[in-house]
C-alpha cells in the first residue's frame, strides 16, 4: 500500500465520520445551477478530505464537485465527490458514497469508494489489483449477454441522448436488471455480481475512481461511444471486459 492510498483512507475515514453524524438529520437543502441537491454535510465533507490530502501532500492540485479546482501546477490532480449519491442521503436511503480519485499526468492511479453506512470501502492503485475492505476481488467471467446482470442510470437521461431504444434493447437481452444508481452498482461490478453498468449522464467526480477499480478487478470502462475517461466525459459504461464491445454495439450499432 502507497503513501497515496493511505492518505485517500484517511480523508475518507475523515469525511465518513461527518457525513454519517449529518445523516437522517435534518439537513437545509439547496438547489445547484445544474439542478442538483447539495447540503451542509457535501460542503463540509469534501473540505476535510481536501484539507487531510493537503496536509500531507501540499503541492498536489484538487479537484471537488462543490468547490471546483484548486490548482498548484502538479501532475497530480485528486478528484472528489463527497457525497456521491446526494438525493440518496437526503431521502434516508443508505446507498451514497465518498469517492476519491488520483491522477497522474491525465491517467487515474488511484481510485476509493467508501460507501460507510454498509460498511464498504473499495480501494485500488495502478497495477497493485482492487480490494473491498482489505480483501483482493475480480469482476465476473461471463461471456454471453444474455446471462449478464445489467445496472442502469436515469431512463430519462438516456432518453434525452436518443438512447432510449439501445437501453431498452439491452434490458431485453440481459438476464437480470437493476437500477441502483450512484455507486452502489460499481461495487457489484467490481466483486463480480453483477456484469455491466451504463449511465448516459454523469460528471467525472460521479466515475473517477472506477475507471482504476474496475479495470484493476478485471474489467474495463468507456463512454457510450468507446472513448476512454477524460475530465469531459458525460456518459459511463463499466463492465466485465469480455462483454465490454458487445454492449457498445448496442449505442453504436
């Protein structure tokens, strides 16, 4: 284990004592410019895991969903979503996470996903494998489609991208189907009980850290259009790798 994963455990150690004391409170909510929900605890939770990576690695640049970039002119950029799954925390629903990425010269390095109130913490570093909570794990080795369990996003999401016939084409050729959200479904993936995730909306603090989880468990990742992570990117698709272009084909026939 690297001086960088034990700092990304630390923050967000950090930030799980916070935001679990804010949850099930109750909590003033405000309405984003990008109509997304956002409480006292985000705030507060991503200046503590700045402020813990800071303390350590002061030269590091970060970037966070609620206070954008804090730029140091490093080849190491954090990136952070404090509470991924925000709509979640404020309904009581227990599937919302802390999620902490590092990259290095434009390529992720790093990755964490804490989702403290199930008691998960998935962890893993460029070529060193993925771990839940300490123990190594693998995504699946299945090979046909239809004995796939796929996670989806926003049905409306893909609506507005005109990918509403391919999600609804690749539901009806999947085994199983569910719509977890956040990232819940990341967790599936990456320990092998579930095959595939796609969303047609998200930001890169929503996927960072899985581009390295689910690619050190095994698997592989992309936009809908085949295009590797990049800090523009807006849709997301995770799966096993063995099936990874057949489900492309299915939003670029």
């Amino acid at each position: 284990m690297t001086e960088f994963i034990e700092i990304a455990i630390e923050a967000a150690n950090k930030s799980s004592e916070l935001t679990t004391s804010y949850f099930q409170t109750n909590l003033n909510i405000e309405i984003k410019k990008d109509n997304t929900p956002v409480t006292k605890a985000d705030r507060e939770s991503e200046l503590i895991i700045k402020e813990t990576i800071l303390k350590h690695l002061p030269s590091h640049s970060i970037f966070g969903e609620e206070y954008g970039l804090d730029e140091n002119d490093s080849e190491y950029l954090w990136i952070i979503d404090p509470i991924d799954g925000t709509k979640n925390f404020i309904d009581g629903i227990p599937l919302w996470g802390t999620l902490i990425a590092l990259m290095h010269k434009n390529e992720i390095i790093l990755g964490l996903s804490s989702i403290p109130m199930i008691g998960e913490l998935l962890t893993s570093e460029a070529g060193q494998g993925t771990f839940l909570n300490g123990v190594k794990v693998n995504v699946s080795e299945i090979d046909k489609i239809e004995e796939c369990m796929l996670s989806f996003g926003s049905l409306g999401a893909f609506r507005e991208k005109k990918h509403e016939k391919d999600i609804m084409n690749l539901i009806k050729s999947t085994r199983r189907q569910r719509s977890f959200g956040d990232c819940y479904p990341y967790h599936l993936l990456a320990t092998g009980k579930l095959d595939i995730v796609c969303e047609a909306a998200i930001k890169v603090v929503d996927v960072a850290p899985f581009y390295s989880i689910i690619k050190e468990a095994g698997g592989m990742t992309s936009d809908l259009k085949g295009k590797p992570l990049n800090m523009n990117i807006d849709s997301f698709l995770a799966t096993n790798r063995i099936v990874h272009k057949k489900v492309l084909q299915y939003f670029n026939p």
